[in-house]
C-alpha cells in the first residue's frame, strides 16, 4: 500500500488485515499433491495475519471498481513487468514472462478484493486449470493509496517473504491483475487507488502456457469487471473477424464442464458460443446452425466435448470436429445431420 500525502503510513506485513500493505502466499509441488498444497497455503496465510476467502460478502459494492483504458492498463501491466524483471536481474536471476492466460486467473481474484473491500488470498492460483502442470507456485498481493503500479512493487521489496517470493529462482511465467478503485470505498472509505495480484509459477518439460511472452502487448488484456473478451478466447474473436463477424458478448465469460465459454450475438439474433479448453485451445459453435442446435441437444461439451475446429466445407456438408472424437456434418442441400466417428 502506498501512503497519501495527508497521512504516513508504516507498512506492517504479519498484522492484523487492516493493517497489512500486502500479502504473500505460496506452494511448491505438481496436481498430485494439491491437498497437502492447500495445507501449507493455509498456514503461510495464518502466519502472515491474512484469511482465505471463497464469496464475496453481500454488502459488497461494484461501483468502487473503476475501468480504465486498454491503453492505460497495458502500459501499467508492462511496468510492472519490467519493474520485476529489472530486480530480478539485478540479483543475477532469469526474468519471468507474461501470460495473459494466467492473468485471467488473478484478475477476477483482485476485482473481487475491491469489491469486497479486504485483501485476501484463495487457493484458485493453485487449483485451476490454466496454470497447468506447473512444479512451483507462488501469489502476492499489494495495494497502493496512489494510483502508480510501481508502488505495489516498491512494497513487496520490503518484506522478507514477499521478496523471496518475487526473486524465486524456480518463477518462470506470471500472471498479473490489477484493479483500480475510487479512492474512497464504500463501506469503509479507505482510499485504495490500486491492487495488484500476481501469481509466479514455474514448470518442467516445456509445460508453460503457449501465451507466454517477454512483453503484455503480445496478448489480450483481461479486462476488469465486463463482458469484454479476453485471454484465448479474446484472440480467437478478434482473430476471425470481432463485432463485424459476431457481434457483441451478452455475458462474461464462465466455466464450462473442464473449460471456459462466452456468447456473443450479432444484430440479427444470432449467437456464437466461444468455448475454449486447456487441451482443445478456443473454437467457435454457431448455435443458430444445424451442427450447433444439434450439439447443444446433446448436451453441450457434456456431450460430444469441446470443438477442436470451426466449422468448415466437406463435399455437400458443413463439419465441425469435436474432442470426444466425433465429427457432425450438415448437408448444406436437404438439412440432415450425420454424425461420424
């Protein structure tokens, strides 16, 4: 946390919640140990005065989130970046890459502390899908009173934990949220400008994100509290064509059965579910067509998986290829469907 100019403050890192800039929590191990993960998580929280939390409190207040510009988040994103890399080097240590994939973990995570109004850890670093097989692990939080990225940074440094946790030598790609707020919070009227999460992970055998890049502007931003498309599935609607090609999104986007979708609807009423698995990557269902209408008769992914292809010309048929190994063919002369194997 930074300070105001009305006010000095003293950053105190194993306190009482209210009283804490910043937090740190970590793990090391693969998916096959992620119960005994969850245990020393919840220890290292213990020790540093901070609670892991799953809801949100229902006084909770939204409107203290403010959405700022691509532009404006790029830039702060890829100053922290460089921030982190600049120290790490400076300590002999390999920088770490930026993956907006595992961004899309920590974002809604920071939004949320916002909205809460107290900073906090979860364990969803650790359990969900897109981080992967990873062998190291790590999170921390900051906040700041000022709006400048770099504070959040500037404080980690200051604490031992922290601090071991940003010079990990096994951190090898990260993800980062940040969260900007009005300064003046709802329910507690604390002056939080800036909250930063990121998460550190490091992998063997080539098992990083394919995302993973030295700079933010490879990829898309993961944007705070809207239905704007981000991560794959933000690539793959830009890609083949945005709003001109599928209009806009009528929801944010959520977990499906082993993945993530979200639906867009163009001006005529018809809707495009993007859905997109750690195996499968992100591909397009046309639900107003005969191969979507009957794919989602079969209970979507549930069914016959997630897509691994858009939909594409096959003789007198339009096919679309799916995870379970199934093939649905529309003919384009007389409506039936056929389904290959």
């Amino acid at each position: 946390m930074g300070h105001s100019k009305s006010r000095r403050y003293v950053p105190r890192h194993a306190t009482a919640r209210r009283g804490m800039v910043s937090t740190v929590q970590g793990a090391f191990g693969s998916r096959s140990t992620r119960v005994a993960i969850a245990a020393s998580a919840l220890a290292t929280t213990a020790l540093t005065g901070m609670q892991l939390h799953s809801a949100t409190p229902a006084h909770a207040a939204t409107q203290d989130l403010v959405r700022v510009g691509d532009a404006q988040r790029q830039s702060d994103t890829q100053r922290l970046l460089d921030g982190i890399n600049a120290y790490r080097m400076s300590r002999g240590l390999n920088p770490v890459t930026y993956s907006a994939r595992l961004s899309e973990i920590e974002q809604p995570h920071s939004d949320a502390q916002i909205v809460a109004e107290n900073y906090y850890h979860t364990n969803d670093f650790l359990t969900d899908a897109r981080a992967g097989r990873y062998t190291h692990a790590n999170e921390v939080i900051a906040l700041s009173y000022q709006r400048d990225v770099m504070q959040l940074l500037a404080w980690w440094k200051t604490s031992p934990a922290h601090n071991a946790a940003i010079l990990n030598p096994n951190a090898q790609v990260i993800g980062i949220g940040l969260s900007y707020a009005d300064g003046r919070l709802s329910n507690t009227g604390q002056p939080w400008q800036i909250l930063g999460s990121v998460n550190l992970y490091g992998y063997r055998n080539g098992g990083a994100p394919a995302d993973a890049s030295p700079t933010v502007g490879g990829g898309v931003m993961p944007q705070s509290s809207s239905f704007t498309p981000y991560g794959a599935i933000g690539v793959t609607y830009a890609t083949n064509g945005g709003s001109g090609a599928f209009g806009r999104p009528v929801m944010a986007e959520s977990n499906a059965t082993g993945g993530r979708y979200q639906i867009f609807e163009d001006g005529s009423g018809r809707r495009f579910k993007f859905l997109w698995s750690e195996r499968t990557g992100a591909y397009i269902v046309k639900e107003f067509g005969g191969i979507g209408k009957f794919w989602s008769a079969a209970d979507y992914e549930r069914g016959y998986g997630f897509p691994v292809s858009n939909e594409y010309r096959y003789g007198n048929e339009m096919r679309q290829n799916f995870s379970k190994g199934y093939v649905i063919g529309w003919n384009i002369y007389d409506g039936s469907i056929r389904v290959y194997r």
